[in-house]
C-alpha cells in the first residue's frame, strides 16, 4: 500500500509539473477592440483567451484597450494607440518569472496579483526610454511624443534612462518623468486627480463593448447566403483589428454563413460593441445573441 501511494504521488508530481509547463506565459484577458499582435509576418486580430509567445509585439488601435495575465499572476494594461513588445518571458527552475515588457508607444499599468504579491519575479519594464525594474508593485506608465512618464502607484521600482543614475523610488504615489530632449523632472508625489485621469487611459470601461475570456454574449456582423459575401466580411473585420468568426448554419432548409464576434460578457457590452461597428467595414445591421 505504501508503495503504490508513493506512486501515485508521484504520478500527481508529474501531472502538475506537466501542467505547469504547458502553461502560456502571457494570455488576453479582455480586449476593447480594435487589437491585434504582430507575430512574424501577420497581423493577427487579439482575441481573448489568444496564448501569446515570445517577441509577440502587441498593438491597441484607436479607442482600444487591452487586459493580459501574465503566467505568475500580474495584470498588464496597455491604452489606446499602444505598441507593446514582449521578450525573454521565461519560468526558471527556481520560479522566478522573468520577462522584458518593451512599451514603445501609448499608456500602460502592470499590477500585481495581491494574492501572489510574495512571489518572486524579475520583470524590466522599458517606457520608450525609461528603464524600471519591477519585483512587486502597481505601476503606471506612458510613452508619449514628448516626454515618458513613470507613475508608482504601490511598492518600489527603480527607474533609469539611458545611462543616467538609477533612481529607487519607494514612496506610493509619485511620478517620475523624463522629457525627451531634457534632463529628467524630480521624482514628486502626483495629485489624486493626475492619476485617475491617468488610470482611465489604461483602464477598461464598463459599456466600451470589450470582449472577455469567458464571455457569452456575441455580435452578428452579418448573415449571408455565400461562403463568398462571409469571406469578404470576416476578412474587413479582420483587416481593421476585429477578430470575426465564421460559423455555417441551417436555419431551414437553405445553409447560410454567420459573421460574429464573440466572447462578450454581457447584453449591454454586445449592444455597445454593436452600435460602435454600425455601418462601418461593410457592416449594416448587427444584432446581438447568446
């Protein structure tokens, strides 16, 4: 009996250690569309629940924001007209999760997990010239023309730009920016309105029409007789960062083909995403379903 208990376990190891493995190191969570992920040669539209893989270089389009889940448990928020590179996303023997989060352009917020907080994690997070190493902590940033931001919302971050002194800060609530063609500003504590406003930019808003893992709801771009008409549809969805589905029916007696989008949470979010395609990429009439 001992010895098959021991086995057991054993198997039990195997399978979780196999688990683990297979896990992805960063996946969508939500998706405000337009969004898509620049993977070799294609512009893929992001959808939520997408694997995404080392040097997957992630881009929001206009009015769009975008929710992934890195492997060990953090959050990471990228606004509208983003550009965001992930690189060297790794779990080592000793379950470090490291990874290099490159914001080239736009609004970003890496928040960790509150319930993973004492995990250890070694993450540099590059804002078009800014360096900031992170270990644990909420953090918010922005690559703009003319100046990069780095706001500490909690924990301790050191920042650095290009080969200046590294800068520890350690207090919540304060910012850091550096002008372009300037010496970087004071570290100063940032005004509770500052950061809400800065907080929306990467936040997702109820009733924006975001698409979320999980989610029920669906949007019907269109209804056609032929594969033809499905296929130029789904690919003008496709083209401007809106990752339509097709799906043949038989309602009757006659086949037809259904472009959608899915995974919405909610009614009112289908509506609203809904209304935001109404005839524009050759869509006239959407509606919305289960």
């Amino acid at each position: 009996m001992k010895t098959l208990c021991l086995g057991f376990a054993g198997v039990v190891l195997l399978l979780a250690q196999l688990a683990s493995a297979a896990a992805p190191q960063a996946v969508v969570e939500a998706v405000q569309m337009p969004a898509w992920v620049e993977r070799g040669n294609a512009n893929i539209p992001l959808v939520p629940g997408m694997e995404l893989r080392d040097r997957d270089r992630l881009r929001t389009g206009a009015n769009s924001k975008l929710l992934l889940k890195l492997r060990e448990g953090s959050s990471v928020r990228l606004g509208e007209n983003g550009t965001l590179l992930l690189e060297r996303m790794a779990e080592g023997k000793d379950r470090v999760f490291a990874a290099a989060l490159n914001v080239f352009q736009g609004a970003f917020r890496f928040t960790t997990d509150v319930l993973r907080s004492q995990r250890r994690r070694n993450i540099n997070i590059t804002i078009a010239t800014v360096t900031a190493g992170i270990r644990g902590t909420d953090v918010w940033g922005k690559a703009a023309s003319d100046k990069d931001i780095v706001c500490l919302i909690e924990g301790k971050i050191e920042v650095q730009r290009g080969q200046d002194q590294p800068i520890l800060m350690d207090q919540p609530l304060s910012f850091y920016i550096a002008p372009r063609n300037a010496p970087p500003l004071p570290v100063a504590p940032v005004d509770p309105e500052q950061l809400r406003i800065w907080s929306a930019e990467t936040q997702i808003a109820p009733g924006s029409g975001a698409a979320y893992r999980g989610g029920k709801w669906k949007v019907i771009a269109a209804s056609v007789d032929t594969q033809e008409e499905a296929l130029k549809l789904y690919d003008a969805l496709r083209a401007a960062g809106y990752a339509a589905e097709i799906r043949p029916a038989m309602p009757g007696e006659k086949r037809i083909y259904i472009v959608r989008l899915a995974h919405l949470p909610s009614k009112a979010e289908a509506e609203a995403l809904a209304g935001s395609i109404r005839g524009k990429m050759g869509v006239a009439e959407p509606k919305v379903s289960m």
